[in-house]
DNA sequence: ATGTTC
C-alpha cells in the first residue's frame, strides 16, 4: 500500500489505495516505528476509513498494533448524523484506562517493606481470570452503580469525596441506559467491582528519580515534589460486563447492518448508525459499561489505601495516596471539533489511544487548567511508564488524542516460547522489582522485550507537540493479572 | 481484553 510521508512523523495512505475510503489514512510514528508496524495495521486503519460518516480522515497512533476490527491506537470521528458507532472502535474492554496516585513516601521509605507491600496488594485486589471481588452486589445495586460510576462508589464508601474531581468526567458519564443491557451482562458485571483482570492489566508500585522529571515545575502541579517519590499506577477496565456488552451488540449490529444497508471490508467492523435505535442502544449500554470500569478503579483505589494502611500501620491520608487523574483509552465520546472552518459535534472513537486536552478547558480539572490534561501512559511492568500533559495542538491533528501505552511487537505465544515465567519472576527480583501474579503463564506474556521501547513511541507524541513528557516512572513492585 | 468455545 503507497504509504506517504506528508509531515515529519506523519504518513498518510490516500483514499486511492483502497476501494471504497472516504478519507485518508494516517499513522502518526517515526520511520522506524512504521517500518516495524504489522500489515494488519495498514490493511485496518484503511478500513476503517471505508465506515461511512468518518470525518477528514483515520488515525493510527505510534504505539498502534493489530487489533479486533480497528487497530488498538486507533482513532476515527464520525458526523453525529450520517456516521456509525462501532464496538470494534471501543474494544472489548470498555473504559480499559489508567488511574495514577501519588504518595508522601519516597523509595527510601518503602524499599525495606516491599515484599510485604506486594503481598498485602495482592490479596487485597483480586486479580485473574473470572474473579470475583470483595464488593458483591445485586442486579439491581450494580445497575445502581453502573449509572452512578465511581460517585457511587465513594457514596458507599469505597474512597475519598476528592477523588472525584480528578477522573476523566468526575468518573461518571451520563447516560447509561440500564434497558440496554442484557441479563448475561449484568450476572458476569455484578460480582466483579474492584478486581484487576488478566492479560496486561496490573497496578504497580513506582518510583520517580529525579533524572526521570522532564519539567519540574509541572511535575510540581501534579503532585511530584520530592526526590525518589513513591506512585501508584493501576491499569483495569470494565472486566467481564464490558466484554458482555461488547459481545451483545456485535451480534445486534451484525443483523443490523444488513437492514441499514452498511457493508464494511471486514466482519470485525459491524457497526450501525450512531441515530438509530441499535446505536443508541450500544452508547447507553457502552456508558454503563465504562462508568463501572470507573467504579472498578475506584474500589481498587480503596483496596490500594488499604493496603498501604496495613503495611504502615497508619491512616491512608498521612501517607498520601492522593489520585493525579484516571483517564480512559477505550472509549467513544462525543466532542466539538473544527472541521472545514465549521464546529461540528462528532463521535470519537479512542481504541487504545488516550484524551489529550490542552490547558484552558473547561473539562479538565481546576487544578490543572494551566497545565493541559495529564495523560497517563503505561509501559511494560519491566521498562517504565509516563506522565504526559495534552495540549490545544491535539484539536487540529487528532481529534484530542494521543497513545496509551508501548504496544506490542511480539505475540503471546512468541513471548511464552521465549521465557518461562518463574524464571522471569526471578530475574526482575534480582533487578529490584517485586512481581505477584495469578498465573505464570500471563507473566511470560508480558515480559519487556515483547513490547515497543516506550521512550521511542513516547518522543513521537512530543515531537507531534501533541503531549509532553512530565515524569517517567520506574517500577519497583508489579501485582498483575 | 474475556466465566480464553453458547
């Protein structure tokens, strides 16, 4: 596919390449990060720029990999009239996201209580496949907290009132519509609030040194103000609810499609017009499902504090523990936009790619309304994460987004062939980081050389000027799924 | 990502 490098960073693949694009294609990623990208990236990002209603053209972010329908770090908007919702756009995991805390400790504090730290995480937040959390609700509570997010959650006790504000929407879309969501969904949602997951969702404790702060001053603001400072950082969605509701409205918009008269490249992009009935009926089901992946970070929070109290045998609030900002990476929205000199309210798709707002907004919290938005990019539990901050630059190049993580390059098989995970287990403890998991095999699959490097993917973004780089964050102690 | 095949 003719592939062109129009902008330093930017490679666009015209509508001629493919029948039936409406706009071009875009991957934003170096030379090298583009020669390294999967085929399946460009034969998807292409597709998706076949959907009909897609507004001025596809993105692909530099962390993008292969992907169920759309690339994860995908991004398309849509005209609110004439365009398509698709779960295919969104993931699986509805509301995957980032939450980050701060604490008052540094690595000095923690170091001599660090195996003891993990463990009490670890059975505090449960973690794995098909587990059930300490918080077990009725139908009609979890559709209760469903609608009410993570307020719900701190109304029942689950964290502290200030929380709030620090979340992505205050940790509550409206929206959600209880009559969307099927029976299934709910029995496999209700008994799940405040419990980690598999594959690459973790909470991880680390370490901020101070070669690692890229602006000190902002780092200030948001809560990083001394040497060697102890984070945070948890990675979750809406666990089996999101992937039920995901599951329900493929099947509906796979009929759907036929009596609408859409035809999609690929069976992965089922889709149906964001104003029909069915579309609505996916967004109301989609807000439920990303308001209990916020409730989920929030009980998790809780449990975090918890932990912490235990092991320091103190009150969480001396110890800090504040939230910095929980933001989504798979998720639609609608937002206001420019597009041909006209404010136009679109339908923005993020799968694997994160919101980045510039200062000024009113969206953003108060007290970074001079900063930009944080933006919380996790890496592989070996290698790092990021602190970034949006910027108004995101406005004009994609549709107020950016990437969420280092994306993968090598497969789970691939990654599992190449180390066992006790033995991985072990090498990172020799290196100083602490890993508690539920499964052994999960642990091999997420090893750090199955990932992209996160400096280089990062540096892409920055150079974009569409975030930039606050703190990098070293783990010291990892309770994966 | 996922009660990893209703």
């Amino acid at each position: 596919m003719r592939t062109v490098k129009i902008a330093p960073d930017v490679f666009e693949i015209p509508p001629s390449e493919k029948k039936g694009m409406h706009v071009p294609a875009r991957i934003l990623a170096s030379d090298a990060l583009l020669a390294g990208m999967d085929e399946g990236v460009f034969r998807q990002i292409t597709n998706v720029a076949c959907l009909p209603g897609i507004v001025e053209h596809a993105l692909c972010m530099p962390d993008g990999h292969w992907g169920y329908g759309f690339p994860i770090g995908g991004v398309a908007a849509f005209d609110l009239d004439r365009g398509v919702i698709s779960p295919g756009g969104i993931g699986f995991d509805i509301n995957c996201g980032m939450r980050l805390l701060r604490t008052n400790l540094t690595e000095q504090d923690v170091r001599p209580r660090l195996d003891a730290l993990m463990t009490r995480l670890f059975e505090r937040v449960p973690s794995g496949v098909g587990i059930k959390g300490f918080v077990r609700l009725d139908r009609d509570r979890f559709v209760e907290a469903v609608c009410g997010g993570a307020r719900w959650c701190v109304d029942h006790g689950y964290g502290r009132l200030e929380d709030l504000e620090l979340l992505e929407e205050g940790g509550c879309i409206p929206g959600a519509e209880p009559s969307a969501l099927s029976d299934r969904a709910l029995t496999r949602g209700k008994e799940q609030l405040g419990t980690l997951g598999s594959g690459n969702h973790y909470l991880e404790v680390q370490v901020v040194h101070p070669h690692n702060v890229y602006d000190e001053s902002t780092a200030r603001k948001l809560g990083f103000d001394r040497d060697h400072q102890i984070a945070v950082m948890l990675h979750c969605g809406s666990r089996g609810f999101g992937h039920q509701v995901g599951t329900d409205y493929l099947k509906i918009f796979q009929s759907a499609m036929k009596r609408y008269g859409i035809e999609t490249h690929d069976r992965e992009l089922a889709c149906a017009p964001f104003k029909s009935p069915e579309g609505q009926q996916y967004f109301g089901a989609m807000v439920a499902a990303a308001n209990s992946a916020f409730a989920n970070r929030q009980v998790i929070t809780h449990q975090i504090r918890a932990a912490f109290a235990d092991v320091f045998g103190v009150d969480d609030r001396e110890l800090g523990l504040e939230v910095v900002y929980d933001v989504a990476h798979n998720i639609a929205k609608i937002e206001e936009y420019e597009v041909e000199g006209r404010r136009r309210k679109l339908l923005v798709h993020r799968k694997g790619a994160t919101r980045s707002f510039g200062p000024a907004r009113s969206d953003i919290p108060d007290r970074y309304r001079d900063i930009g938005q944080p933006v919380i990019v996790g890496g592989s539990m070996e290698t790092g994460s990021f602190l970034l901050v949006g910027s108004d630059e995101t406005k004009i190049q994609t549709f107020g987004s950016t990437l969420h993580g280092s994306g993968r390059t090598m497969s789970r098989v691939a990654a599992k062939k190449r180390i066992r995970g006790d033995e991985l287990q072990r090498d990172m403890a020799r290196r100083g980081i602490i890993v508690k998991s539920a499964s052994m095999r999960g642990l091999a699959e997420e090893a750090g050389f199955a990932y992209k490097n996160i400096s280089e993917v990062v540096d892409v973004v920055e150079r974009l000027g569409i975030s930039r780089k606050v703190i990098r964050f070293e783990p010291i102690g990892n309770v994966k799924g």
